[in-house]
C-alpha cells in the first residue's frame, strides 16, 4: 500500500475546491488527477457554470506561481511568449517573458483566439520549453495549463485543431448544479472572493508526481487497456483510433487516481474512472464530429474487463 502519510494534504486540496466550487467533486478529483498525472487540464462548458473559478481555485490552492491570459481574437503569440525589446543604455535586446513562464497558467476561453494564437502553446505543452529568436527557454517546473473553453455553437470562437487538442490529458465538462448546491450557492457568500489557503507548494507536487509514476499496472491491466484502445480502432463509429500518445495518458491518469485512493496499483475501475476525460476529445465520428463522453463510454461498454 501506498504511504498514505503522503496523501492527507490532497484530501485537504479537494475539501478546499470542493467548497469553491459546490457540487462538483468528481470534476475537482480528475482535474487534480491530471495535474499529478502531468497533464494538461481542458474545461469545456457554458459560460458562467464556473470554468475559470474551479481553475482559479485548484491553482491558489496548489499555492503555485499563476499567471492568467484572458484570450480574445486580437491575441498574438508574443502576447502568450513574449518579446525582445531593444536596450539604447545597453546597446542590445533585452527579453521579457511572457505569462506562459509561470508554473500554473489559466488560458481563459483559449478558443476565442485564432489558430495562430493557439498554437503558441504547442511547444511549451509539449515540450516543457518555449523556442524564440533561435533560442531555447526553459519553462518553469512544475508546468501546467488549465484552459477554459465554451463550446462551438457559441459566437465568435474557433475550434481547436486535434494538434491542440491532443495536447491535453483531459477534458471535463462541468454542467449545471444539482438543485443543492444551486441553492447553497444562490443562498450562500460570494464564494470566488474567499480567501483560499495553499496546500502544498511546487516541491510537495513533484515529489508526489515521481510517487504516482511508481504505482503498479499489472499485465492483466494493460491487456484491458490495449483492448480498449484496439476498439476504437476497429470500430466503424470513429473516425481514427486513439493513439499510442493516449494510450500513455490513460495510464499515468489510471495511476494518479489509484493513487488518490490510497492503493499503489491500479485496478479496472480506475482506468474506467479516467477513461472518459482522456478519451472523449481525442474520438471522432464518422462525421470528424467530436465524439466526446458518450462515445468514449460506448467503448467501455463494448470492452469486457480480462
């Protein structure tokens, strides 16, 4: 069994966004179970069902460097990376860092701004770096992207590309309030203006992320897991099949949540338990529509558990 010494301070993480965002605990445990699972968090949703106040919350609580970047379609990638500036005192460019050089940065409605923009974070999520003017800047460790996005039928934003897409681990979708916790929250303080405790800092989440990679996956597990992904390749409903690159995020998101639960070895269910977020956006129809949840549950239903 995994020391759960090590786990306390993560039940308090998600006691504390759990009393931000109410109502919305499952989505609060996958999205710290990709920040463990080094990933890359998409929230996709309405406006106004509370994206960016589960990021915000998550990152304050995580008590890491946050940067937020408001996306809009005037956005340039230099406003994302940053730029050289040119010194008369010293006879040279100087470079200023952009906010994507901080540990946690919230790319808000990130599909409101172009494709040019976008892509600016496909090396820096991919690679941990940033290329600029020939040369190469390290980001940040930990790094991570929480990005906010509403969905296509709204006005004025573009669709993520798959490259973009792809990018991120998960994504989870937050839908409205049950009637409780709509009340509570129609009823209760403006919970967004609390002041939120830091949990942990940089160094807790890096040593916790170097445990997570260390729970067991036995064979039987990864017969499931190949099973899986084999489906969704043979299957007529999806356009394309999940990637090996998918593949690796379900394992290292099925180890961070058997991790969160006290266990040091991953079982069905917790491939189960992630499998929606990692999968959903990364399956297309037929069409090349977005499949999302209901198609990545149609392959948990069709798979049988060795």
């Amino acid at each position: 069994m995994t020391d759960t010494a090590a786990r306390p301070p993560y039940d308090r993480v998600l006691a504390q966004v759990d009393g931000v965002v109410l109502g919305k605990s499952r989505q609060a445990r996958l999205a710290l179970t990709c920040l463990l699972a080094r990933g890359h968090l998409l929230i996709e949703d309405l406006p106004g069902v509370g994206k960016t106040t589960l990021a915000h919350a998550l990152a304050h609580t995580l008590g890491l460097e946050f940067t937020r970047i408001q996306f809009t379609s005037d956005l340039l990638p230099g406003d994302i990376l940053g730029f050289s500036v040119y010194e008369q005192a010293s006879g040279g460019f100087r470079f200023h860092p952009g906010p994507v050089f901080s540990q946690v940065v919230l790319a808000d409605e990130i599909n409101r701004a172009t494709p040019k923009a976008q892509s600016a974070l496909l090396e820096a999520m991919e690679e941990g770096q940033v290329s600029l003017e020939g040369v190469t800047r390290r980001l940040p460790e930990p790094f991570f992207v929480l990005a906010t996005q509403n969905p296509y039928t709204q006005a004025g934003v573009y669709p993520l590309p798959e490259s973009q897409l792809d990018r991120f681990l998960m994504r989870v979708t937050l839908g409205y309030p049950d009637a409780r916790a709509e009340r509570a929250l129609l009823a209760g303080e403006n919970r967004r203006a609390q002041t939120l405790e830091a949990v942990l800092s940089a160094a807790d989440l890096l040593a916790a992320q170097g445990v997570v990679e260390q729970v067991a996956l036995a064979a039987p597990l990864l017969d499931y897991l190949q099973a899986l992904i084999a489906h969704t390749r043979q299957s007529q409903r999806f356009l394309h099949g999940l990637s090996p690159r998918a593949g690796l995020g379900i394992t290292r998101a099925a180890r961070a949540w058997a991790w969160l639960a006290g266990r040091d070895y991953v079982i069905p269910e917790d491939v189960q338990a992630v499998f929606q977020a990692v999968a959903g956006h990364r399956l297309q129809d037929a069409e090349g529509l977005i499949g999302g949840d209901a198609a990545a549950q149609s392959v948990l239903a069709a798979v049988a558990i060795p």
